[in-house]
C-alpha cells in the first residue's frame, strides 16, 4: 500500500514561527487505484507571507479557521501507516512531515518512494522531470495547481502511469518497486553488512580509491555498521555515497578495541573521524616533590620519557586542565608554576588558597589534597596488566601498564602462566604509546570490573 502525499507550505524549509505546513492531502492507493483520502488546510499559526500566496493561492484568511497540525496529527499517523510515503521530490514533502511530528516530539518515520527518481528511470531522456512539466509532456492535466489535492491528484496519476510502463520494461517488469528504487547505497551496504560479524573490533571504511576514510569500534560490529546506514547526519550520509570496501579487525576485548580505534585514527587520519586524529602533544603537567617535601605541579614541554599525569596537544589546554585542578582542590598557584615562587600567591589574596606559600597551612594538610588528585588520576599501581577476554574461547588478551603508562596489548593463550613482565614482551601486539591511552584505560576502569595482575 502507498501513502501518495502532497503539501504547500508557507516556507521553503520547517521553521517553527516562519515555515509550516498550511494545507496536505494523502491519496491511499492499493496499487491499482486509489482507494481513500484525507485532505485539508492547515492553520500553521504564523504569518503566510505574500510570496508563498502567489504560489498557492492560499491566504491567511483561508486557515484562519483551520485546523492545527496537532489536531489532525493522529489522523496523518492512521493514513499513512503501514504505507509507503511516496511524493514527487520526497525528500521536500517528508522532511516537512517528519519535522513537524518532531516538533510534537514524536519521532515519525516511514518508508518513502520518489515519483522523481522512479519517472527518471521509467521514462528516461526527458528534459523536466518537475510535476508540472512533466505531467504536461505524457498527457496529464493539473487542476488546482499548487494546491495540495491538485498536485497529490496528478501525481497520482504519474503513479498509475509508471506502474504500467514497469510491467512493459523489459528490465523492470519482474522487480518490485522497492528494487527498482535501490539506490548504490542499498546495494553497498548489503555488501559491507556480510562482511562484517557482530563481533567486538575496529572496522575500516574505504573508498574507491583503496583509501581509509573512517575507523570505528564496537562490541557489535555489524550492528554498529547497521547504525550508520540509518542516520540521518549530513556527513555521514556524504560518506556512505564515497563507501566501496570494508575491512575489520577482531580484539575480542573492549578495550582493546578502544585503544586500537584510537591509534589507527591517529596513523591514518580519515576524513570523517572527527576525533582522536592529532597525533603530536606539545606539552604535559608533571608532578615531584620539592626539596621542602612540597608536591608541586608543572606545565612542562612534552617529553615521552618522562611520565606525566596528563599531556596535551596545546599549552592553553594544559593550562586549562591544571587551573581546574587547583580551583578544585584550592592548590596553591606558586607551587604550580603560575606565579614567582618568592611571592605569596594571587589566590591566597582572594582566599582561593590555604597559604602554604604565607607558611599559613603546613605541608601535611597542603600534600593531602595534591595526593587526592593524584589517586584520582594515576593508575593505583605501578606495573600491572589486565586480562581480559579473547578473540577465540582458547585465549585471553592482555593490556600492560609499565611505569603508570600504557605499555602495549597483545594475546595469550588461555592456558598460559604469566610470571614477570619480561614474559609479555614477546606477546605484545602493539607498543605504540599516545598519551590519551593513558585517559582512555582509566575510563574504562571506571566501569568495568577487570581480572588485573600486579607484578
């Protein structure tokens, strides 16, 4: 059953106060015929403007007295479901729809068929392929244009027509409609989704050129992938139009996938990953203890060797960071490397600061704060790894941790025995260290409950 729709609206795009939908009809049709209608004008409660009256005639003294969307919104819901919503650009048509169920906060969605798209390839070579001057090539005539049942009416009419040209197209007489509008979308994706297994692991997109274009992760591969071809992002659809292959790569664990994710995004850089692509950090804070037995923090240049709470792609994010800290556990800003260390800190004036650096609160109350942030930030041991599940029942994989940072992943076998950290090393898969590893293990500590071996 088809749901043929046709609207004019006071906007050429929904816009709550401005463009809104003033009059719909929805012709149902079996196929054969159409079988029922519903038709009527729409108050849209805001002005219509003299330009889209040119268009269609209609007033606002004409939906003065008319119903709002809200009122016939269930009628709409019951005539159109379990059909196929078609129009002719339906993309125009729908959208608005869609748009103003959402703004009742329903979620409507429908399947939907273009009288444009289908006429294209029914009726090849013409030089419009708009209603009106299309309709007037084959012989239909328009009453009321512009009107919502003129227009539904008449395409319609361009409906039956097509119906029939299938039956004597000797490529599409013996496919349904819905194959005949398959676009290389449709046939892509059926493509990538039996690639692809539900399964935990990073997939990678290409496009004709052989060239990365995404990377993403999940627990359900090809759920995720399903995801993708229903959105309704901008971009993401741009980039289903440039998809041709896919390649995926099993981890079995979670958050191995995050960590791989994560790395490959930064090594190939595609396009349509948004995040995780800067693979340089330009600066770190780091901690020690002075020679007064002070914890003190530092904004310091990025130096992989040294082992940092957190490192940063800019200074001014570092600094943000860090100025987070000290508001939060009132840190003193002289034993952070903000201010002179001979001076009495600006915060300590404005009592944002105990006053250690005015020797008015003692080292002990002063370290028991700083050592409060660094339990929430550093791993709570220094050299572990996590166990975690495999690719196949037969083994187990591994993250490390050496020295509080991220150290690499790799697999064993279920059975095997891990004594030392020297016997990792030949099963370790991936040693490349980024410091947003670091952040990434830690939320996911957060909220899993993990098997971690100690050494």
């Amino acid at each position: 059953m088809f749901a043929i729709v046709d609207i004019e609206t006071c906007g050429a795009k929904f816009a709550y106060q401005k463009g809104r939908i003033i009059d719909i009809c929805i012709l149902i049709h079996d196929g054969i015929s159409v079988v029922d209608k519903f038709s009527t004008l729409i108050n849209p409660d805001c002005y219509i403007s003299g330009f889209f009256t040119n268009i269609s005639g209609i007033t606002n003294e004409m939906v003065k007295d008319a119903p709002r969307f809200h009122e016939i919104a269930k009628e709409i819901l019951a005539f159109t479901e379990g059909k196929i919503f078609v129009a002719h650009n339906v993309a125009f048509d729908y959208n608005f729809v869609k748009e103003e169920f959402a703004s009742l906060g329903y979620k409507y969605k429908r399947d939907t068929l273009c009288t444009v798209k289908l006429s294209r390839k029914l009726m090849p070579g013409k030089k419009s392929y708009s209603l009106g001057n299309l309709c007037e090539s084959i012989g239909i005539e328009i009453f009321n244009r512009h009107r919502a049942e003129g227009d539904a009416i008449a395409t319609a009419k361009l409906f039956n027509l097509l119906l029939q040209l299938k039956t004597q197209n000797s490529t599409y007489k013996s496919a349904s409609i819905e194959q005949i509008m398959s676009t290389r979308i449709d046939a892509i994706k059926k493509y990538i989704l039996n690639k692809l297994p539900d399964t935990c692991g990073v997939y990678y997109f290409y496009n004709k050129a052989g060239n990365i274009i995404y990377i993403g992760k999940s627990i359900h591969m090809y759920s995720r992938a399903v995801s993708h071809f229903n959105t309704d992002i901008k971009k993401m659809k741009t980039m289903l139009n440039e998809l041709t292959n896919v390649d995926f790569v099993e981890t079995g664990s979670e958050l191995i996938s995050l960590l791989k994710e994560s790395e490959e995004i930064k090594k190939h850089k595609p396009f349509y990953n948004k995040k995780s692509k800067v693979d340089v950090f330009t600066h770190s804070i780091v901690y020690a203890e002075n020679e007064k037995g002070i914890l003190t923090f530092e904004i310091v240049n990025y130096d992989e060797e040294r082992p940092a709470l957190h490192s940063f792609t800019n200074y001014s994010a570092a600094r943000e960071r860090l100025e987070k800290w000290i508001d939060e556990k009132e840190l003193c800003l002289q034993y952070c490397g903000l201010t002179s260390e001979t001076s009495v800190c600006f915060n300590h004036q404005i009592k944002k600061c105990r006053g250690i650096c005015a020797e008015q609160e003692s080292m002990i109350d002063y370290n028991k704060r700083a050592k409060q942030l660094l339990q929430e930030i550093l791993f709570s041991k220094k050299d572990f790894m996590i166990l975690d599940v495999g690719r196949t029942p037969e083994e187990k994989s591994f993250i490390w941790v050496r020295d509080y940072q991220f150290h690499g992943f790799g697999y064993i076998d279920e059975s095997a025995q891990i004594f030392n950290q020297d016997d990792l090393y030949e099963f370790t898969h991936s040693k490349t260290y980024y410091p947003d590893c670091d952040d990434i293990m830690r939320s996911w500590l957060k909220t899993k409950q993990a098997k971690i071996v100690i050494f």
